[in-house]
C-alpha cells in the first residue's frame, strides 16, 4: 500500500500537468488552439491559414458570331468561298450571319480566399494560346491575317459552396432525426459517418475580368471596353488539409472589335467558350510544424498551449485507421 501512494500521486500529477496545457498524450484537445505565442502572431497565423493560391491549365472549346454589316463591305477581307455559279457582290443593305469556331488553351495562376466554407472569393491572371479560323456564313467568308492568338486575361471570382464535408454533417444528421437518442445503434451509426474524412466539395463560381491582347490574330481586331464573365462548377478533391485537386467546368462570354482605320464603321465580334480545366491548390498552413527534438508526435498537437503540426503539408495531420503512410 506505501508503494502504491507515491505512484498514484505521481500519476495524478501528471494527469494534472496534460490537462492544464491540455496536451493528453502530445494530442490537441481544443478545436481552435493557439498558433503562436503572441497575440498578433496568432491573427496572423490564423488569417494567413485561410488564403491558397492555384494553379490550373486546360483546354476550350470556342464558338465566334458577328451579325456583319457595313457601308463599305468591299474594305474587308470578306468573299464568296462557294456556289461560284450564283456570284453574289454584298451591298449596304446585306446583313450576314458570320460564324466560326476553333480551341484554346488556357493557363492560370491564382488565389483564393475561403470565408467560413460558405463563399470563396479570389482572382489571378491567366494565358490563353488559341487558334482562330475564318468565319463564314450565306456563301461567304470573313478572312483573318493570321490563325493564332495570344490573349493575357485578369479576373476575378466569387463562388458559393454548395456541398463540403460541413454540409454533408449537417445532411447526416437531418437524415437520422427520426432515430431517438436511445437508438444507439442508430445513433452510433451516424456518428460514425459524419466523422468519416470528406474530401470533396462542390462550388459554384462566377468569373468576370478584362482581356488585353499580347499577340492577335488580326491587326484589326480590338477588346471590347466590356468586361467579360464566365460562370463553372468547381469539383474538389482534399488531398490534405493544405493541398487539394480540383476540375471546373464552364463556360465564358467575351467581345470583340473589329475595326481598321482605313473603316468608318466597325464589327461586333462575340466569343463564347466551353472548356474544362484541373489544377492544383496549395493552403498556407496557418499550424507551424513541429521542430522540438525528440517530439515524434505525427498529428496535431500541442506545446506549451500552441499547436503544431506533426506531418507534412501533403497528409493529412489527423490521420484515421489505415492512413498511416
């Protein structure tokens, strides 16, 4: 019995001490601990875990439309490219439905901000390298200079989260309200589901930015003054709590002018596009990672009141069974 006091205090006042920084066992107990040790480090930490940038390439599919007409048609480079037999000379009354289509290749570089996993708002620029052909319509055809193009975009997003692992809980435990607390089975059950790993999250983004043209298909050819839009569906995939994989699809509304010197008047060129794009998404980790000498403590957990991370930003830090790679 006198061996077995000193343990049992010895016990308690261990106990006691991972309580009072509540690190039990090297694990974090709190949901919103501590990241640094001041107070502003702390704000910063925690605003900065909120911000990720992207990166995301893909290809496009574009349809090109202009309602043509003009007071001196023979100033551009239109002409008949079939039915020879029927030669037709347009004249100022002629309004022709011209149209065309080619693809694109875009490229972007962003970042994004995530408030509350209910809105996301971001922006970035963007490269798009496409092909351009001619456009036609009614046995004619409008001509361009060249079949390439160069266009450098900047845009800005703003999205609404439709499903993520938040909602999911939420959708769980609306499913089981018909289940009573003394259905344990039940009740365990959807315990059990809600605090599976989720990785996806489904957004509904919109996109409005300008263009500005690095290399033209036509020396003719201006950006509207208006700026363009886009709206897309953004699948993502967490790969960790820092990293995830996404896809979007949708579709982009733009105009054009084209316009010479030598012409009074001008032509409205509309563009819309089609397109699908998979990037990469990097979150700052807002958790610093442990570097104590000795801690082998993989997960979360906590230091003298502040956390830190036990893995890389590429795993998950609260790994479940099966995980431990």
């Amino acid at each position: 019995m006198k061996k077995l006091i000193p343990i049992l205090l010895l016990v308690f006042f261990t106990f006691h001490a991972a309580i009072a920084q509540e690190d039990i066992f090297g694990l974090s107990t709190k949901s919103k601990s501590q990241k640094s040790e001041s107070a502003v480090g702390n704000a910063f930490r925690n605003a900065v875990s909120n911000f990720s940038f992207e990166f995301s390439a893909g290809g496009n599919y574009h349809l090109n439309e202009t309602d043509f007409s003009s007071q001196m048609p023979s100033r551009y480079p239109i002409a008949q490219f079939q039915n020879f037999e029927n030669p037709r000379e347009l004249s100022l009354e002629d309004t022709l439905s011209l149209k065309g289509n080619n693809y694109a290749y875009p490229v972007n570089l962003g970042v994004r901000i995530n408030l509350f996993s209910l809105l996301t708002i971001g922006g970035g620029y963007g490269r798009e390298f496409g092909n351009m052909s001619s456009m036609r319509g009614e046995d004619q055809e409008l001509s361009f200079e060249s079949g390439k193009y160069t266009f450098d975009k900047f845009y800005g997003t703003v999205g609404i989260v439709l499903y993520d692992a938040k909602k999911r809980a939420k959708f769980l435990s609306w499913k089981y309200r018909k289940y009573g607390s003394q259905n344990i089975y039940m009740q365990s059950e959807k315990n059990q589901r809600i605090r599976q790993q989720y990785p996806w999250r489904f957004i509904l983004e919109g996109e409005y930015g300008t263009m500005k043209i690095r290399k033209s298909y036509d020396s003719n050819l201006l950006v509207s003054q208006d700026p363009y839009y886009g709206i897309a569906l953004r699948m993502e995939r967490d790969l960790s709590e820092y990293t995830k994989l996404f896809i979007k699809t949708g579709a982009e509304v733009r105009s054009f002018i084209y316009q010479s010197s030598e012409i009074t008047d001008f032509q409205n060129i509309k563009q819309t596009l089609f397109g699908a794009q998979i990037g990469f998404a990097l979150r700052l980790p807002g958790t610093k990672r442990c570097r104590i000498q000795g801690c082998g403590v993989v997960m979360k957990h906590l230091h003298n009141g502040v956390e830190h991370r036990g893995s890389s930003i590429f795993n998950f830090q609260n790994r479940k069974v099966g995980q431990w790679y």
